[in-house]
C-alpha cells in the first residue's frame, strides 16, 4: 500500500514503527493531489510549503519523544475555517484573497496534535448549497463517478479523503453538509452536537445551526479526530463545558441492549429505491448484530426544510452583512460613493445562490414579516426537537437513510433550487434540534455510486453512534469503491 492509501490509525501505526516519515507521507499526499487534482478539483489551496514545514516539524517532535494524537497525518480543511498563513475564501469570490490573521480553534487543536494542513478544500459559496456547485473556483467531481456531484456543501472535504489525496479533513454542517457529501462519496462524516465543537474561526452561514466535524475513510479515524476536536473553548460562547470522552473507547462495545429506532418519516416516497435497500440492509446487520429495532414517529419531519430554509436564511442574511468591502475581502473599484461601493461589492462579489438566501432572510426578517416567518419556523424547531425527545424515550439512536437519492449528475439540479433544498429533508432535523448525526457507507447502487447510512442521538451521544457504526463498517466490511478519477 502507498502511504496515501492508508487510514489514520494505519499510517499512525507504521510512522511509530519507523516505516517512513511524516515528510514522507506529506509527500506522497502532495504528489497525489498534483497528479489527480486538476481533474477532481477538491482543492481551492494546496499549501505545499507550509505542509512540509509542518512534516518536518512533526518528524522532530517524534525524535524527541513528542508524539500527538495526529503527528505527521495530513488532512485538509474546508475552506470556512480560518488559518492563519492561508487564504480562507468561502469559495465565494468577496474572500478570493482573504487571509485570517488567526487560526480557528479547531485548526489550533490540529496543529497542537502534530496534523499537518496540505491546504484548503472546495466548497458551496459559503456553505449554501448541497453539490459543492456554487464554488467560484471549481466545482469539485465525484472521485467515484466523474461528472456527478461530491454533494456539499463540504464536497471538497469528502472528495480529498473518498481519493486519496488526505487521510482526513473537516468540514461543517448547518443543514447536513459533512454528512450528505460524505454519504455521496463513500466516506464517514460526523456532525457532533451543538456546542460539543468550537466554532470560533468558523466562518458564520446560520449561527444557530452550524457545527464543525470530521470525514473520514473509517469510523476508528472519526474517533480519533473528534478525540482531537471537541472541547469546551471560552472563545465560543455556545461551546458547552462538558467533558470529552475517549470517543474511540466506543468502538468495540457491541450492540447488546441497544436500542435503534426506526423513524418512519424518513422512509416514505420519494426515497430511492437502491437507497432503501442499503439502508434496510444496514438495519438488519445491527438487529442480528444485538440491537434491538423500535419503530419511531417524528411526525414533524415534514416542516423541518420549510423551517431550516428560513432559519438559515435569515441568519445568514445577517451574517453575511459584514461583507460591505470596507473591512475585509473584496472591494469594488469603480464606485463613485460610499453606497454605490457597497451595492457593487455585494452585487459583484456575492454569487446568485448566496443572493438568493440574503433576499429570502432579509425579507422574512423584515418588520412586519417576523412573526409570521422567523418565530413561526422557530416554533416548529421546537416541535422537532420535542419529536427528538419523545424518541428518545424509546431508543437510544436513530438509523435511516442520509440522502432520497445517490449522486447525481452535476448540472441536473443547478437550476431548480427547490428541488436541492428538498433533497436535505432527511439531514435538516439533527441540526435544528442540535443533536449530532453521522453517516457512514453502506453500499452501493447498481452503477457503483456510494450510499451513506445515517446513525442519530441525543445531544451528546456521539459514543452511541460511533458504537454502531463502527458495527456496521466491519460486518458489512465494504472494498473501496473503485476510483473514475
Ligand atoms: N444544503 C443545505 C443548505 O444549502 C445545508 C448546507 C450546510 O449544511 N452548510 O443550506
């Protein structure tokens, strides 16, 4: 095996047993990414220097007997979290040359740990979307299927590691973005719960919604980045103090007692067929695997994208104010007054889908309007998380499907976007209740393109997850898809 085929825990195994070095496997990434990257498009930034400073770095503190949880392992990062050094743009073209002067909380932890950033990966526009299409810098391929999408909005994050190019990466998911592009493209992706991981650093989309996670190539790997990720951080005022688990202690503690729900709601029309079969497949392995099978009523499912869509909307149409071209990013040249500059900033710098959401949030937001949309979609959040805590009662996760449908090809819904913001129905709820979610594959269709399975919990109850995933990932022992890149 190439050093970059391998997972975490394997390269972390064979750098401690001398097989070669951190400089070399961040080579070996590099070289990878130089060679398919052109055609995939994952990467916005590749930062080969800094990379290899890192490698050196992290082949050092090894000889000194210095060994963090990721010394040597490269990973990439979307491109909403900040770092110093390297451009942050949101794949949006007001932050083309934006640099943080600061690193997010979750880099730092990174850094600390020996991980070596290669550099930062493609993404929707500021995280709005659910293809990775709305990318002012390439729109990143499926590594299984080229000409399908990796799905998004963190499909750069999910592409890098289903291709080899990383071992890991993270993302973020307001609306299911971490766990719907890694369901697309074959990999483990987590959403922890709200609070569980800082989001200082974290470029804002909805506030309320958004959480940082890990994609990985194994459960064990997720583990161990959640390991490194969560903590309470007083930079973050909704970080929950809470302490973190040895999240990997999770994996070999079997099924015996646990109680899986089956939520209806999420199986009814519309589902893909191909999809269902994985996803009962995977019910199966777990009930003769110990577990016990609870049918579950989240009646409120229905209103969640309704909910979510004003929510986010209207968040991120806040949010997204401070891109006026007077502190950071891009500024329009041409204007002739201080409001002609903001008009022909936000007009030229903001693309038609980021546009789209600051206009719908604007709108709901608007007096006259709030009540009627901002508070009403804020109560049917709470239902849905009433919902969660009725289920809750009964079992102890959640399993269904991530997505209605596989992969599909890019272009096919660029230009209906109800029909994209339909499709993230079955990931929404988890982010508007907090509670965490994780996908992990199942299996495939009939023409080889991956199919996620969706574990939910209770607000921290991300060892519960990774309990029955990491069941799922060694009895179904699927080969890797092969790879059309
Ligand atoms: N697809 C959803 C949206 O477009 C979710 C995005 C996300 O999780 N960042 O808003």
């Amino acid at each position: 095996m190439k050093p970059y085929e391998l997972t975490i825990a394997q390269a972390v195994k064979e750098m401690a047993a001398g097989e070669f070095t951190a400089v070399e496997l961040t080579e070996s990434c590099l070289d990878r990414i130089e060679k398919i990257d052109k055609k995939l498009q994952a990467f916005i930034t590749v930062d080969r220097e800094g990379a290899l400073s890192q490698a050196i770095a992290a082949d050092k503190e090894r000889s000194a007997g210095r060994v963090g949880a990721l010394c040597g392992i490269p990973l990439s990062i979307k491109d909403l979290l900040c770092t110093k050094n390297v451009k942050t743009t949101c794949g949006s073209k007001i932050l083309e040359n934006y640099i943080s002067p600061y690193d997010a909380t979750v880099v730092d932890r990174i850094r600390k740990e020996g991980g070596v950033i290669l550099g930062k990966v493609a993404m929707d526009e500021f995280a709005m979307g659910s293809t990775s299409e709305t990318c002012a810098f390439g729109v990143p391929q499926n590594p299984v299927k080229s000409g399908y999408v990796t799905g998004g909005s963190s499909g750069g994050s999910a592409a890098s590691v289903a291709s080899l190019e990383c071992l890991g990466s993270l993302g973020s998911d307001t609306g299911g973005s971490i766990r719907q592009p890694a369901s697309l493209c074959g990999v483990v992706g987590m959403k922890p719960t709200y609070g569980r991981v800082s989001r200082f650093g974290l470029t804002a989309f909805a506030s309320s919604l958004d959480q940082v996670g890990p994609l990985s190539r194994s459960v064990t790997d997720c583990a161990t980045l959640m390991n490194v990720i969560s903590a309470y951080d007083k930079k973050d005022s909704t970080s929950v103090r809470k302490a973190t688990p040895d999240f990997t202690l999770s994996l070999k503690k079997g099924l015996d007692g646990v109680r899986v729900g089956i939520p209806l709601e999420y199986f009814k029309q519309g589902l893909d067929p191909e999809v269902e079969r994985v996803v009962q497949n995977g019910i199966e392995v777990l009930r003769s695997g110990g577990a016990e099978l609870v049918d579950i009523s989240l009646p409120h499912t229905e209103y969640c994208v309704a909910s979510y869509y004003l929510i986010a909307s209207s968040e991120a149409s806040s949010n997204l104010a401070r891109y006026d071209g007077v502190i950071y990013g891009y500024r329009d040249q041409q204007a002739d007054s201080l409001l002609d500059m903001y008009k022909q900033t936000r007009s030229k710098g903001f693309g038609a889908e980021v546009k789209r959401r600051i206009l719908i949030g604007t709108y709901a937001l608007s007096s006259g309007y709030y009540d009627a949309y901002y508070k009403k979609a804020s109560q049917v959040r709470t239902l849905i998380l009433g919902d969660y805590k009725k289920a809750y009662e009964k079992c102890d996760i959640l399993i269904s499907p991530v997505t209605p449908t596989p992969a599909w090809k890019i272009g096919e819904n660029s230009d209906n976007p109800l029909a994209m913001y339909l499709s993230d129905i079955l990931t929404i709820s988890a982010n508007l209740a907090g509670v965490p979610g994780l996908s992990v594959p199942g299996g495939f269709t009939g023409t080889g393109l991956p199919v996620g399975i969706q574990i939910q919990g209770d607000h921290f109850g991300e060892e519960k997850l990774i309990q029955a995933a990491y069941h799922l990932e060694q009895e179904l022992n699927l080969e890797l898809p092969p790879l059309d890149i």
